[in-house]
C-alpha cells in the first residue's frame, strides 16, 4: 500500500465530464471516520482532454442533430477506454494500485436530459461512458448512470448528487456560501449558516459556459474551443439590450427544483442569438462579450429570483470551467457586490475538478449502501442510492469501510 494511503483511509475515484465536452477529469479522494465528520481528502487529479475528434462526436449528438444508432454505441464504448485510461494514469501518478480502491463513482456525458414537467414525474435522461469498459479495464468497480435512479424516483436527475459534497466542505455556523458552478450549463447550491444538508437548495441557474464557447470558436475562426483567459471578450463590447432579451427566456421563471441543459441552451439558441445580434451591428467579439455577460446576469437573476429571497449569501465560491474566464469573473463580482466572489480553490479542491471530487464522494456512500438524494432539490419522492454498479476484479475484504455509519 501506498504510504501516503492510511490504514483506516478508503480510496474512491470520481470521473466527470460535463456539457462542455472539453475532457474527462479524474480525483482521487480518501475518506476517514464515519460520515457525521468525515475527513476528506483530494490525494490526486487530472484531466483527460478529448483529442479534436472525440470532441467533435460528441458535439454531433446534441439537438438539433440526429446519431446513428451504431455511431451511439461505438462513443459510448470508446468513452469508457478513455475514462479507464484517466483512472489507470490517475493512479499510476499517484503511486496507488487499482486494487486499493473501493470504486469508481463515473459521470458519463449527458447526450440527452430531459427533466420532468412541473407536478410530473416523467423525467428521462441518456449518459455514456460505457462503466463495464472502466470496470474492465482497472479491475475496480463502478457507480455509473446516477441520474437515472433518482428520476425513477420523480426527480431531476444528477441535480442534488453534488450538493451533499457542497454541503460536507461549506456548512458553517455563521457563514453563508453559494456554491456556483459554471460547466456547460451552470447551477448553485446554497449552504446557509447552521443549516442541515436537508435544507440546502441547488438548482440549474441556465446557461454557463456554452454560448462563450460556441462565441469564442467562431470569434477565433475554429482556432479556440473556449475563450482562454477572457482575452476575446475583452474585445467586445457588451450589447446590454440582447442581453436584457435573452434574460426574458421563460426558463428562469421556473420555480425550483429545475435543471436543463443543450436540450434548452444549445445550438438553435446560438443560432438565434448571432441572428438577433447581426440585427444590432454586433462584432465576433461583441458576441462574445454579450454572451459572458449573458451568463453572469442570468446567474444574478436567478439569485435574485430565488437564492436570496430563502437566505443570506456572504461568498459566492466559483468552479467549473467558468470560474477560470477573468472577464466572468469581474462581471460577477460586479453584479454580486459586496459579496465576496472566490475560487473553489481557496478551499482546498481546485475548482475545475470540484465535480470529480464530489462524485467519489458520492461513490463511497453509493457502495456502502446510503443514500445520497436530496428529495428537497430534485424533486424527487424520496431520497436513493445513486447509480448502477458494474463489478470489478477484487474482492473489497482488505479496504476497510470508513464512513459505513449513516
């Protein structure tokens, strides 16, 4: 056993790959005690960027476009050799050996999410990152497809599976944090001062960092998938009155629970958006900076509508992609003002790997048989056990279960 692995420490992996299809990251988290006070541990992270290829399969199967059934089944599978070679380069970096881990919590790529209608529970949603290839292929088993069984439950899926994390990391007797996340579609949790995890509310605020991309690649003639450091927004200048008409969307009237995703947000949308900003004389960079702009109000407005009305905010913690763009971030420390704006990094797990990090946690409770769901967040009509389980090679008699007590 590694040394820098504790005797009574167990060790999970998390994978993540969001809406921004940008690549697949990687924790390795050690967890200690039981889970009244667990101790929790970020031993090691990567990122597994998708070669131009990959990304470009994937983009293909967002609407409005149509995938072929083989071409479906054939990402789904190389996805889980990618995934298993994140992990297997994930523990060979950090000296620990596959045998070693209790498992892997996976969140594959969400090619389809459709939430349920207000008052039903008809929500359905597809994710790949085939789970038998990871299990295969590291010998460890695997959590996969979390979403699903909450929605079976008449909830939102994935929305409340990285709130308890959120909550584990920020609850604090006096302090009041909303916990922003800014992937390829963007949602809060806000951990209020003394309060259980119970009572913490998340929900999608819209869109995050998708309309920049798809702004940022045009702008830089295909040469950049996202805008590096902000550098083509500053460029621009903001058209506050597309903003003010995109604002108008009728997704942000929707009370929470609520969760989208490209379904809502994606390339028909783009598509109006440089039509309307044609309309107005705006620029390649104009857009770009209109649509950052875009994301940090419709943040603030979904703050305004519903976070601040149930508490006080004293700090907004970034992560996600989005919370390394500078330009997003002065636009929402404007709009938050006097809040504090910080990074997840500040807090110990770097903000683009927040998500991964949360998943192992969610993992370890996945394979110890607790549930993680929040019925208060996603909707649904009771709290589950996250998630499909595909069996690795080793038995679990020598990792001691930490944390087994509810």
């Amino acid at each position: 056993m590694s040394e820098a692995v504790q005797s009574d420490e167990i060790l999970v992996v998390g994978l993540m790959s969001g809406t921004s299809t940008d690549g697949v990251d990687a924790a390795l988290v050690g967890i200690r005690g039981d889970w009244s006070d667990p101790q929790i541990e970020l031993k090691h992270w990567l990122t597994e960027e998708y070669d131009t290829e990959t990304r470009n399969r994937l983009l293909s199967m967002y609407p409005p476009n149509l995938i072929a059934i083989e071409d479906l089944s054939r990402l789904n599978v190389d996805l889980g050799e990618i995934y298993a070679a994140a992990v297997l380069r994930l523990l060979g970096e950090a000296g620990v050996e596959p045998s070693q881990v209790l498992g892997i919590g996976s969140r594959g790529v969400t090619i389809g999410h459709f939430p349920p209608a207000a008052g039903r529970s008809d929500g359905h949603r597809i994710e790949i990152s085939e789970a038998s290839v990871i299990a295969e292929r590291t010998g460890i088993s695997v959590c996969s497809d979390s979403g699903m069984r909450d929605m079976a439950a008449g909830g939102h899926g994935v929305l409340a599976s990285t709130v308890y994390t959120d909550w584990l990391l920020f609850h604090d007797d006096e302090h009041n944090y909303a916990v922003q996340n800014i992937g390829g579609i963007s949602n809060v949790a806000h951990v209020r001062a003394g309060v259980p995890v119970e009572e913490v509310m998340s929900f999608d605020t819209g869109p995050g960092n998708v309309f920049m991309d798809f702004a940022a690649f045009e702008a830089s003639d295909g040469a950049q998938t996202y805008d590096k450091d902000g550098l083509l927004a500053r460029q621009g200048t903001v058209s506050q009155t597309l903003v003010d008409e995109l604002l108008e969307h009728p997704f942000f009237d929707i009370v929470p629970p609520k969760s989208t995703g490209r379904e809502l947000f994606g390339v028909d949308m783009w598509n109006e958006i440089k039509k309307r900003g044609a309309e107005l004389g705006l620029n390649k960079f104009d857009l770009v900076a209109t649509v950052t702009a875009f994301t940090a109000q419709a943040i603030k407005k979904s703050y305004d509508s519903y976070v601040f009305p149930a508490g006080p905010v004293d700090t907004i913690v970034l992560d996600g992609g989005g919370a390394y763009n500078p330009v997003l971030v002065e636009m929402l420390s404007e709009q938050m003002a006097p809040r504090r704006v910080m990074l997840h990094d500040e807090q110990g797990v770097p903000a683009a790997v927040r998500e991964a990090f949360a998943w192992a946690v969610v993992a370890a409770r996945n394979f110890q048989g607790l549930p993680t769901g929040l019925p208060h967040v996603s909707g649904a009509r009771r709290s589950v056990v996250f998630g499909k389980f595909s069996p690795g090679a080793f038995n679990w008699d020598g990792i001691p279960f930490a944390g087994a007590k509810p």
